[in-house]
C-alpha cells in the first residue's frame, strides 16, 4: 500500500482518489473546502481530507494533481491554480516526490512544470520528476504513463498494478496529447 496525495478540487479529484484507495493505497485528498459529499466519502479508513498543506506536502512522496485548468481561448489557459500548486509545494515538501498531473492539460505542461519546480528547489538537496498520466477509459480503456524517467515509470505502474495489462508508456507530450486532444476534440 502506498500513501498518495490527491490535491484538487471537487468531484474529479475525489473520484480520483476513491480510485486510488478501490486499488489499495491510503489516500490523503488535499482540499481548500470541504462540502457534505466530500466528508462523506472520507469515512473510509484509507482515505483522509484535510485542508493542511504543510504536514500533506512534508509527508508526501506521490503527489496526484488533479485540477481544472481552464480554457480562456484558443492557445490560452489559466495556470493560476497549478502555479498556486506549485508555490505550497515547493514551501512545504522537504524530500524527494513524483508529481502526477492527473489533469487535462496542454501539451508542453509537464516541461513547464518541471522547469517551474527545478528553479523552487534550485540548491536544495529534493529529488523530483513529473509524470503525466492519462486514462483513456473511453478509448481501450488504457492507462498512459508519460515521463522520462524510468524509475518514475516504475513507481506509477506499482500505482496501477492491478492494470498493468492497460499501462502504455510514452513521452510527457504525447501523454498530454492524448488527454488534452481527447477532451476537447467534442
């Protein structure tokens, strides 16, 4: 069983992390507000909601971001959120982590992510990587894994081990293709 942290907002990063404990893993689902539904589903013994970004961040090694990133127009989006993501992380986290982007994102997000993190943790001894990971369930109902890093590849697929027959390895931007590509082809 590994422990998680699912940061996001609403219905989709707490299905998210219902999935992730339905898999086996304890699972601390990071949430600035917490509605009726939300506290409701947290009565489960892996599965803890918490508005303390300090003491989730210091504790964590597999961060899930799962976000709405907005569309403002053709070729703009609002990182607003995942830039705030990324300010609580790099004040917080005091040891190596995987950060999942668990989010429609465009591609190039995961480079711009892992350029932001390097210059936050720029001296300090914190090992990190990026991996996007992708769900097509309505395609094959596939898992995407795109990183870099095999080793991050390796930690991800122990994640979904139970599909491991669905894992498919790519790159980050191919990864982000897929998902961005996928849910605003409609």
């Amino acid at each position: 069983m590994k422990e998680i942290t699912v940061v996001g907002t609403g219905n989709v990063a707490m299905r998210s992390g219902l999935e992730l404990v339905r898999l086996g893993h304890k699972v601390t689902c990071l949430q600035e507000q917490r509605d009726t539904k939300a506290l409701l589903i947290s009565q489960n013994n892996n599965m803890e909601l918490t508005n303390d970004k300090k003491s989730t961040y210091k504790n964590s090694s597999i961060i899930f971001l799962d976000v709405e990133i907005p569309i403002l127009g053709e070729d703009e989006v609002d990182m607003s959120e995942v830039e705030e993501i990324l300010n609580d992380i790099s004040e917080f986290a005091r040891h190596d982590f995987t950060l999942v982007i668990n989010s429609e994102v465009p591609v190039g997000t995961n480079k711009w992510i892992l350029n932001q993190l390097r210059e936050k943790f720029s001296g300090l001894p914190i090992r990190f990587d990026v991996v996007t990971k992708t769900d097509l369930s309505h395609i094959n109902g596939k898992i995407v894994i795109g990183t870099h890093s095999e080793n991050s590849a390796e930690t991800i697929d122990a994640i979904y081990e139970t599909y491991r027959h669905k894992i498919m390895h790519t790159t980050p931007e191919n990864a982000e293709f897929f998902n961005f590509d996928l849910a605003y082809a409609n």
